[in-house]
C-alpha cells in the first residue's frame, strides 16, 4: 500500500483510490477528535496549575531558616496562642501535608519547642494548629524534665535555631493523680517521684489530698509546669544564658481537657 499512495491518487488503481478515500473520511474525524482532546487536555493542565498555585496561596507556608531567624520569642508565643484560638474555634487552617513533607524534606525550622503530657487527649500539634515542621514536640506522662529532654530542648534551641520553649501540663492529669496517691509501677515509680516536689509545694485544702480532689490535682498540674520552668533555667546554662540574653522565652500553661483552650500563666 506505500507504494500506492507515493503516487498522485488519480493516477492509482480505482481500488487504491477507493481505498485513501476511506482511510481520509475515517481518519479526519479521528484527527479532529485527537486535536479536540489535545486542547482539552492543555487547558486542563493549565488549569490544574493555576488551581494548584491557588492552593498552594491558600496553604501556609512551610518556615524557612529566614522565617524563624526574624521571629521573635514573643511573636512565637503569640503564634501558640492564635493557634490555639483556632483550634477551639474550630477555625482550623488547611494544610497540604504531601506538600510540607516534601518542602521540608531537605532541612527543618520549627519555631518553638513543646514539652507536654502523653495523654491522647493532648495532641499538641493539633491543639496548637500547627503542622509539619513547625513546632518541636517533647512528650512524656506528668510533662516532667529528665536529661534527655532536656538535651532535646537545647538541641531544638541551640542548634536548630526555635525561639520558644513552652511547657503545657492539662487537666485531670493522670500522671499527676498517680503521683498525689503515691501509685507504685515499675518504672513508672521513678517517673512520677518527679512531681513530688510540686506536690510539696501545694497547701493541703480542706479535703485530703487525693487524686479525688479536682481541685488539688488542678492546683499540683499548674505548680509541676512551673517547677519544670525552674528545672530548665537550673539544669541547662546553656537555656539559661539564651533566655537571660532574650534570644529564647520561656512559658508555661494549662490546658484545659473539657474546652481545648490553654491558659498561659503571665510571666
């Protein structure tokens, strides 16, 4: 058949002539149809992009090394609480996460680090409405300090540039009900010793100390938060010389596990 339609058609057999005439009125629709498609396809792929940068303005942003450098402490502070008010306002931002895990693949720049409870009812991340990258997380029963932790607060602040280190106890703790009734646990003994000295510092009330209490767990929660504040400024002089010098603050809250909200104390 190539040899057929090298020649002019009118000088083809009727056979290849009737042949060409058919493959020309089968294949013009078809061209047609595939040049259609094409520029759907082109228009959808443009669309895609612009809706995709549309997004990616909706989104925010992943942090960059400039970013957190220009945050101040008290703007990371302010960050905490916006997030928060989001978070029990039901407000919270969409985030593409395949698209922060791919942004922050290469280097991370978190602005603050958060020393909480390990109570599910915590996820820090969330309560705070932050995202991937955004915030170091320190989790461990009673929110209590141990070397390790600490070691992790002046790698967050030192070396990796956060501006705030924030510790967050909540309510109803169970670590902190545990160590109020002198609970015994294998290693869980040793954890909640720790919270020891906060309970010592909590007047008894009319009722007996006891987990039953609300208002003494309450009132042990809040002075274990400020007890670990002190731990970090005695045990780190490395923490202890960046917030001297204002390069870091140091906060301390509650949250509240029947509302979402946390309560900062003042300074």
């Amino acid at each position: 058949m190539n040899g057929y339609l090298t020649r002019p058609l009118l000088q083809q057999p009727f056979a290849a002539r009737r042949y060409c005439s058919v493959e020309t009125a089968l294949n013009g629709p078809f061209v047609a149809a595939a040049l259609v498609a094409a520029l759907i396809l082109a228009a959808g792929c443009q669309s895609t992009r612009q809706n995709s940068t549309s997004n990616e303005a909706m989104y925010p942003p992943a942090r960059t090394k400039e970013s957190q450098a220009a945050m101040s402490p008290q703007a990371a502070l302010a960050e905490l609480r916006a997030g928060n008010a989001r978070f029990v306002a039901g407000q919270l931002q969409v985030r593409d996460f395949p698209a922060k895990v791919r942004a922050t693949a290469s280097g991370q720049y978190p602005f603050a680090v958060i020393l909480s409870c390990l109570d599910s009812r915590q996820p820090i991340e969330i309560v705070f409405d932050q995202g991937i990258g955004d915030v170091f997380s320190a989790r461990v029963a009673g929110n209590v300090l141990n070397d390790d932790i600490l070691g992790s607060m002046e790698f967050a602040c030192k070396a990796s540039g956060a501006k705030l280190i924030a510790v967050v106890g909540h309510s109803h703790c169970g670590a902190i009900k545990g160590a109020v009734d002198g609970v015994q646990l294998g290693s869980l003994t040793g954890l909640l010793a720790k919270i020891k000295p906060a309970i010592a510092q909590v007047p008894a009330t009319s009722q007996q100390p006891s987990s039953k209490n609300d208002e003494f767990v309450q009132n042990v929660a809040e002075a274990n938060v400020r007890l670990v504040r002190q731990q970090i400024r005695e045990r780190s002089p490395v923490l202890r010389e960046m917030i001297d010098q204002g390069k870091i603050a140091l906060a301390g809250g509650m949250y509240d596990l029947s509302t979402g909200e946390i309560r900062f104390f003042p300074n």
